[in-house]
C-alpha cells in the first residue's frame, strides 16, 4: 500500500441523538441492507465481540460490489476502524473509521473516515473511487441520522416475519423454482412482468411487476444474491412500493430427512407519511403492518407453494 498514493475521504454529520444510539446503528452491520441504502447484504463470517470479519455486498456508481472485511469494535470510545481483505477492483486498498463524538446527552457528531488505493494510481478509477465513496458515505450517514433521530417510533415502522411449507420432495427442484425468477411470468400468476440481469455467477439485478389481490399493480426493482450451497437467496428491493421505505428478505430451502422446509422471510420499514396517502385520512401505522404483512405474505406464500408444486411434480415423473 505505501508504494501507491493514498486518497482520503472525511464525512461528517450532525445528530440530533445520544451518541449510544447512533453507535449501535453502526455496530450492527447485518443490519445495514435493511437501513442503509446502498448495502444489499451482508454476513458476519467471524465475531468475537470485538473483532468481526464481514462479507459485504453493496451497490457503487450503479453496479453491485462484493468484498471481505475485518472490523474492530470499540464501545468504550465508540469507534469502529474497518479493512477491507479483498477489496473489488479498481480498488487496491480501502479502510476507514467509524467515530461517534457525544455532543452532550441528546446530540452527537458521526464521522466517517476512507482510505484508499487504486492499481497504478489511474486518474479514473480514483474519480471511480472518489464518487462512489461520496455517494454512498451521504447516503449512510443521512439515514443513520434519520433513524436516529426517529429511534422512538422506530420499532413500530419495522416489522420482520416469515411463511413456510413443507415439501415432499428433493430441494434441487425446490431452489432451481425460486432461482429461475426469470421464468416467473409464466409461471407466477401475481407477476405481471419481470427483466433479469446476472453479469456475475448467482448477483441477480431484476426489475417485476406483481399485482395484488385488489387488481393494482405494484413495480419494484431488486438485487438478489444467490448461495445454492447452503439453498438461500437474499434480496433487497431498491426500488419500494408507496407503503414500504425499505424491505429486505431470504428464500431458504432447508432439507431434512423426509422433505423440504421452504421459507421466505420479509423485513420491512413502513414509510410512515406514506400511510394515510395510501390507506386513507384515518389509517394507522398498524394498520399498515398489517396490510404489509397480508400483501407480502399472500404474494410470497402462494410463490412457496408453486416451487412445492414443482418439486412434487418433478418427483412424480421420476
């Protein structure tokens, strides 16, 4: 790293909340694609409290980014220094700093340090470099600002919950159903329409069209990451219907000795403006839960039932 030039990057924000609360939002990194938005997942490969090691997939200047990185937690000062292992390309090198300052009991300062280095120092893919860092540094610290300043209505916008089935059946035919989105248009009654790129093995970008039980239809766009070696597909939508200020989920095919336990998993953020505007003058925050609950649910139960279908009947032909 010494012998190529080292670029810097400072960002800060000011938060009208306690410097605690604004530590934990950036602490909990397997949090980060439910609230910030350019993380699309990430999964914590090693912990020990104070020492984690993360794979990261996050969007950068449009295009979806993966690397490894090791973290290093300090609660006392909160602080986390970070270190990317395998940084991807035009990157040589990136790290930085987490530092939460107090700013008395209710206010705090978050700062944001970058270091990085590009191969041969190309003008520009330190621009590359330089924009996306810019891009995505505001995008996170204006949402930790916005969530914590917001920390006491927070739980009751998020909500998480899952719809299973059993399957008797192989899980090969069962995950080969959930990953072939593509085919969903034909095979999927609620979904209208749907455009698919996969540029690298198993990180599928997506745009659908699915209708909901009152005859609308809703468009979202998604980023999907595949793991057929352990039967998940995680996705995050970056483009929300009305009601939803993020949703992040999983498709899990868990085998067992006599079938297949199918899952799908939602985690959303209720955009709370958007509530009477879309529910009516007199609509609630839980009555939007549960409209949420009953759409995302009805929509994904009945796609867990077509790969249950599709399994079975691959079993049957055999």
């Amino acid at each position: 790293m010494s012998a190529e030039q080292v670029h810097r990057t400072t960002h800060d924000v000011e938060i009208a909340a306690p410097a605690a609360v604004v530590y934990g939002l950036i602490s909990d990194a397997v949090r980060w694609p439910l609230f910030f938005p350019p993380n699309v997942h990430v999964e914590q490969l090693e912990s020990d409290g104070t020492d984690e090691r993360l794979r990261m997939w996050a969007t950068a200047n449009g295009t979806v980014k993966s690397w490894t990185s090791r973290r290093r937690l300090d609660s006392a000062r909160r602080r986390i220094d970070f270190r990317q292992e395998v940084p991807a390309a035009p990157l040589t090198g990136m790290g930085g700093s987490w530092i939460v300052e107090e700013r008395g009991e209710a206010a705090s300062r978050l700062v944001l340090l970058h270091d990085f280095t590009v191969g041969e120092d190309r003008p520009e893919d330190v621009e590359w470099v330089e924009r996306a860092t810019d891009t995505n540094s505001r995008a996170e610290l204006d949402r930790v600002k916005d969530l914590a300043e917001r920390r006491p209505q927070l739980d009751a916008l998020v909500l998480s919950f899952e719809d299973s089935v059993r399957v008797e059946g192989p899980a090969g035919p069962v995950y080969d159903f959930l990953y072939r989105v593509g085919d969903w248009p034909r095979l999927v009654p609620h979904v209208d329409r749907l455009d698919l790129t996969e540029d690298a093995p198993g990180v599928q970008v997506m745009a659908m069209d699915t209708r909901t039980a009152d005859g609308s239809v809703h468009t979202t766009e998604s980023i999907r990451v595949c793991f057929p070696d352990t039967g998940r597909i995680v996705y995050k939508q970056t483009a929300t219907p009305a009601l939803m200020d993020a949703h992040t989920g999983a498709w899990s095919v868990v085998p067992d000795e006599t079938g297949v336990t199918v899952t799908s998993r939602h985690d959303v953020v209720l955009r709370e403006e958007a509530v009477t505007r879309v529910l009516g003058a007199d609509a609630t925050v839980e009555q939007a839960r549960r409209y949420v609950r009953e759409a995302l649910g009805r929509n994904s139960t009945a796609t867990l039932n077509l790969a249950r279908q599709h399994a079975e009947s691959a079993l049957a032909t055999r």
